[in-house]
C-alpha cells in the first residue's frame, strides 16, 4: 500500500467519522399497522409509532426480544460502543445535538458495560491468567484505604471521576466553535459517554498487565486516557490540537485535586509527611487547601480561554 492509498483511506474514515449513518427511507407505498389500524406510508405509523412491516411473530421475533434484552438489537450496544473507540468525539457530539438514535442510551450503556467488565475481571481474567491474578496488580499504596474500596467499586470510582469533570469542562469549553454554550445537563452526558470509553479503554490496558510492572501499566494507561480525551474533546468541541491539550489538562489538573480532597474527607488520606509538618494532620484542612488548588487552576484557565477569545475576536476585525 503506497502513500496514496493511505491517504484515501484515511480521507474515506475521516469522512464515516463524520456522518457513518444512512438512513432509509421507505416507498410511499400504503402500509397497514397491525398495532393500531391505520394505514400510513413510511418507515413507521405515525399515531402509534409501530415499524413499518412488523408481522405476525416469528423466530425472528423470539431471537430479536433476547437481542434487545442485553442491548444487541438497534442501535446495539458493541456498535455503539465501537463508535465510541473509532469516532467518540462525533458519536458525543451528535448525540447531545439532537440525534438521540445516533446510540445505544448512554447511561443503560455504562451500566452493561460496568456489570460486563466486572464479570471479565473477576471471572474470565483469572481464568486467562491465574488464580492469583490481581487487577490492580498487588499494588498497595499510602492510599490503602481507598485502593481496597476501589477494588470492588472500580466502576463507581469511574463514574465519580466522569462527574468532576462536568464543571470544568463546561468552564473551558462552553464557547467552543462546536456546540457553543453547552448545558450541564449536556455536560452530564458528556461525561458518562467518557465514563464507558475510560472502562473500556481500562480494560483492553489490562489485557498486556500480566507483561507489565504496575508503573508501566499506570503511566501508559494514563497516556492513552488523556490521548483519548484530546482526540474525543477536539472532536466534540472543534479547538486546534494546541487549544484542546491545554484545556484537557487542566480538566485534569481540577479532577485529580479535586480526587485528593475527596479521598481526604471520604477515606481519611492525608499528604505527606513534610505537608503534615506545616499542615498538622487536619482531613479538613488538607481537603479544602486540595479543592482551593483545584478552583484557582479552574479560574486561571477561564483567564487564560477569555483572554484567548478577546485575542481571536480582535483578530478576526
């Protein structure tokens, strides 16, 4: 395959990234519903919203109630989270556009995918790689406390991170040139789309973690994760690469102060020794100096994004 080839291809996933659904549309033939009597044309009744063509029951029928039961029917859950891993900035920004049948519902879709990846875990990898087979590798840390509860919570631990970033992403990005003044309820759904793409993308990390020391496999899936979320934030939102990374970080940045204030309150995590000299051994205190770190590198990215903003506007005079 020579450099031409790659390039067309590229171009041919660049434009499915971007509109990989089409939509058919049926003849204006008449069509009777079964459902509610009334004869219409098109792909669905409009007074009872019944498919168009749906029959007497069949196999096919008993075979599709047992598809939709875990999510494989239309708009399954692999697809959609296939789209997730190809084009998760596109399938995130169509869906909070409008296009509510883009995808498989986000929150039933984190639930399957977190009762789908506890079960490989505690089941299947084991199998794969041992008994004493460990997710977390055996590892232990000052953070005892909150590692043993995160063992069995992973998910929740996952979920909780998606909700922290809802706030500063609204801040950095609610004036990008893609879906401009975003809501937070938006915001909510943002985030739980990234909470199934951090699960996933977890697991498939783990897959090689038996070839790895546990710091290797923390730095290389904190790369991956904050690649994905540049790549899915600079899709969503539509900045430069520059304009994104520096915003991603300190989304970053805010979560994981705002992490350490949580873990401090919630599991009694306090800094280190040579803070605890100046600081004393106050939760309260270290929690609440970690969540005012956490607000003032919030408050200097608005700084920096309005400033940016006035430079753009000025420059576009």
């Amino acid at each position: 395959m020579n450099l031409g080839q790659i390039k067309a291809y590229y171009e041919r996933f660049k434009r499915w990234q971007l509109s990989p659904t089409d939509y058919e549309f049926a003849s204006d033939e008449v069509q009777h519903c079964l459902n509610c009597g009334h004869d219409f044309a098109g792909n669905y009744c409009p007074y009872c919203s019944q498919k168009a063509g749906e029959g007497q029951i069949s196999w096919h029928s008993v075979r599709q109630s047992f598809m939709d039961i875990w999510g494989l029917g239309s708009h399954s859950l692999p697809r959609s989270v296939w789209h997730l891993l190809v084009r998760p900035g596109y399938l995130i920004g169509d869906y909070i556009s409008g296009k509510r049948q883009v995808s498989f519902p986000p929150v039933k879709m984190l639930f399957f995918v977190a009762v789908i990846i506890v079960l490989l875990d505690y089941f299947l990898m084991p199998l794969l790689f041992g008994s004493a087979f460990d997710v977390y590798g055996g590892h232990m840390s000052s953070y005892d406390g909150f590692d043993n509860w995160n063992k069995t919570h992973f998910a929740w631990t996952y979920f909780g991170v998606a909700v922290l970033g809802i706030l500063p992403t609204w801040v950095l990005f609610r004036h990008a040139p893609r879906h401009p003044h975003h809501t937070l309820p938006q915001g909510f759904f943002i985030q739980v789309f990234m909470c199934v793409l951090n699960l996933v993308l977890s697991f498939i990390i783990l897959l090689p973690l038996m070839l790895m020391e546990f710091s290797i496999y923390f730095i290389v899936s904190w790369i991956i994760l904050i690649l994905y979320y540049v790549i899915t934030y600079k899709q969503v939102f539509g900045y430069g690469i520059w304009g994104t990374l520096w915003r991603v970080l300190i989304v970053f940045g805010f979560i994981v102060y705002a992490i350490e204030s949580l873990m401090s309150l919630l599991f009694g995590v306090l800094p280190s020794a040579l803070e605890q000299s100046v600081l004393g051994s106050n939760k309260y205190l270290f929690a609440s100096i970690q969540l005012g770190y956490g607000l003032v590198l919030l408050a200097l990215g608005w700084l920096i994004d309005l400033v940016a903003r006035k430079t753009s506007h000025k420059g576009k005079k």
